[in-house]
C-alpha cells in the first residue's frame, strides 16, 4: 500500500515517520497550552467584567462636552 508523501510549507518532501514519532508528546502539549490559554482568556475576561467601572472610561464623554463647548463659544 502507497502512503500519500507530505510536504511542508517549502515544498519539501517529509517523512511520516518521523512525524509520528513526536505526535504523542506534541498533541499532549497542545492540547495543555490550548487549555492553559483559554483559562487565562475566560480568567482575565471575568475579572475585568468584576471589577469594570464606568465612571473611569468616560473619556468619550469628556470629549464630546469639550468639541460642544468649543463650538458653543465659536
């Protein structure tokens, strides 16, 4: 039976065996940084959901009274 060859990026040709032989190792690893990954984004997007305040990031706000006030006295 025929294997299908495999490439990589540059064209060349790449031996299945020696991909299989890290798969185990590097499929553990993904698979561990992917998951250590969306913890930290689900942990950092609670916390900024717990401690948000308003009152600080109103800078929109401040600057829409300015450009009015200066065209108010223009």
């Amino acid at each position: 039976m025929m294997q299908d060859p495999q490439f990589d990026p540059f064209g060349e040709p790449v031996a299945i065996a020696e991909t299989r032989a890290t798969a185990r190792g590097s499929r553990w690893l993904t698979r561990t940084g992917a998951g250590l990954f969306w913890t930290l984004v689900i942990v950092i997007v609670a916390a900024r959901a717990i401690y948000f305040e308003p009152g600080v990031f109103n800078g929109f706000d401040r600057a829409v009274a300015f450009a009015q006030s200066l065209l108010a006295s223009l």
